[in-house]
C-alpha cells in the first residue's frame, strides 16, 4: 500500500483514507495477523484482492480469518516456498463451499518437482464454486476436469499439471481459450507429446497466441509442427522458446519452418493459419539449413498471398560464427 505515507500529511487525509474502503482492498498477508485483520476490516464492504507469501509463519490463522470474508474476494494469489503455505493454502481453498466473486486465482506455491501423483494438488475447482472466475493460474497440480470452468477461462498458465484421462475426453467440447501456454520440462515426457495433448484437449478453442516452451531435449517432427498449424487456424502470434541454451545444444523447433511450410503449400486446399502475423523462436545454435526452411516456407505463404509481417529467429554462438552466418543469411535473403 503506497499510499499509507499519504495519511501522514494532515488529519484529514487520514480521516479519508480511513473512511474509504478501496483504498484498502489490494492486501498482503503480514507476518503480524492484525495488520491483516485491520486491512480486511477497513475494506469493507468493497471487494479484496489477497496475496498469501511465504512471510512468517501465522498462515493457519491467516486462512482462519480468510474463511470469513471469501464471498468479498476477487483476486486469490499464493505465491512462495515455505514448506507450510501449501498445506495450509490447499485445505482453505477446499475447504470453502466457494468463492462467488472471485475473478483470478493463482495458486504458486512450489518448493520442488513433485515426484508422485500424490503430490500434485487437486484444487477441486469447478464452475459451482467458482461461477465467475475468469483467470487461472496454478503450479504442480492436477487439471481442472469441469468443463464449464474452462469455458470461461481468458487467461491461463498452468505449469507441472497432471492431465487426467478425463482431459484427453475433452474433444470437441474443449473451451473457448484465446490463449493457452504450453510448458514442458518433465524429463519423461517429450514435447511431441505435450503437443498432441495440447491439440487434443483445446483443439476446438480459437486459439490466437501460442506460447511453447521446451528444455531442448526432444526435437519434434515437422508432422508434430503441422498438426498444430492445422489444429489452431485461427493462430495470430506464435512464440518458440527453450528454457536452457548452449551453442551446443540441438535446436528443438528446427522443424517448425517445414511444419508450416508443409501446410502452406498449393496442393493445400487453403493454408493454415491465414492470419499470423508473428512468430519469434529464441536465440539457439542453428545451421544455414535451417535459415534455409524459413526462406522457402516463407516465400510459399508470400506466393499465396500470406505475409508475416514479424519474423524473430535468434542466433547463438561465438562471433566468427555470428558473422559467417549473417552472410550466409543476406545471400539467402537476396537469392
């Protein structure tokens, strides 16, 4: 709360800040449960957003005081790694019968890779108890199986989840997402296989941007890159990424250029994806063949009339590389 030096000016902006609720309604959990109580109380009756971290250790009698105010909650954050939070912020959000206000829930807490299934969260999230959420956020949790709750998702960001067989029997009944982030990074799973879960579970949404992160362990075929082209045609921006990079590390995305190229082509009957306009892959160490697939494949939109105004292709590497491929690179362009 930024404001609070503000009630040191006079008495009578004191007064009026004492007298206004929302000036009051964006609350961080303190390590001292009466601060919290203070903010609850003088917030009322105007709606909260609440942020749960990992200050001290009184996270029982913060929930405790929690329990009774969860009809005025519009944004639910939890965010931290104490070894406490979770248990305790799981058994509240279970515990209560719903949150009817609530808009955005964040559910953060992470202190390591969970091992067994049994450590992955369920949440229990379902359009009942949450009518009107429309932002979700988790870490290290089993997916939501509700499909109602999803059909009215804008924002999503779901990381170490566990998708249940009832997810993959979504189909095309899958919700109306505009945006998914897919982040793979469990050594046991490869990023073909992410991907096909993805075109499984939300391959009816009108998906425009695409997020896709990977550790660079995997290399998907250009058939893995087609299949999601054709799967989200209504995809405006794409954003390629790994979350670990060398000089010596094998580039994940090198067949996303032959995937696109693959169903841009004049045997096609019309070519996916007629409206992206961006597409940024991050900087990796990559060969002129490579350089070689984007040219074609771009020159074939170009030829059917499908321009990408944006196009982002890092480099990595030392600078003699950096500057024999800059020449590779304009000769190919010129060519």
């Amino acid at each position: 709360m930024r404001w609070l030096p503000l009630m040191l000016v006079c008495r009578d902006w004191r007064d009026m800040a004492l007298a206004t609720p929302v000036l009051w309604r964006v609350i961080h959990a303190a390590s001292q449960i009466r601060w919290t109580t203070l903010a609850i109380a003088r917030s009322a009756p105007a709606t909260i957003d609440f942020t749960v971290g990992d200050r001290g250790s009184v996270f029982t009698e913060t929930f405790n005081l929690l329990s009774k105010h969860v009809d005025r909650f519009q944004k639910l954050r939890f965010v931290g790694v104490h070894e406490d939070l979770r248990p305790a912020a799981l058994k509240f959000v279970c515990g209560a019968a719903n949150f009817p206000n609530l808009e955005s829930l964040e559910f953060l807490i992470f202190a390591r890779s969970p091992e067994t299934l049994a450590e992955f969260a369920n949440l229990k999230l379902s359009s009942e108890r949450f009518p009107y959420l429309r932002s979700l956020q988790l870490c290290a949790t089993i997916l939501p199986q509700d499909i109602s709750l999803w059909s009215k998702l804008r924002v999503t960001d779901i990381k170490l989840l566990v998708m249940h067989e009832y997810a993959l029997r979504f189909d095309n009944r899958a919700p109306l997402l505009p945006g998914v982030f897919l982040f793979m990074s469990a050594w046991t799973v490869t990023l073909s296989s992410a991907a096909l879960d993805l075109t499984r579970v939300f391959g009816c949404a009108p998906l425009t941007r695409l997020v896709i992160s990977s550790n660079g362990t995997h290399i998907p075929t250009a058939d893995v890159w087609a299949s999601i082209f054709r799967t989200f045609p209504r995809l405006q921006w794409l954003r390629a990424r790994t979350l670990k990079s060398s000089i010596t590390m094998a580039n994940p995305f090198q067949n996303l250029p032959v995937g696109l190229h693959s169903v841009s082509r004049s045997g096609a009957a019309s070519p996916a994806c007629p409206q992206l306009g961006v597409i940024i892959v991050n900087g990796l160490a990559t060969d002129a063949e490579y350089f070689d697939a984007w040219v074609e494949c771009l020159r074939c939109r170009s030829e059917r009339g499908l321009v990408l105004p944006k196009v982002e292709i890092g480099l990595r590497g030392s600078e003699e590389d950096m500057d024999a491929m800059s020449r590779v690179l304009e000769e190919r362009l010129q060519g």
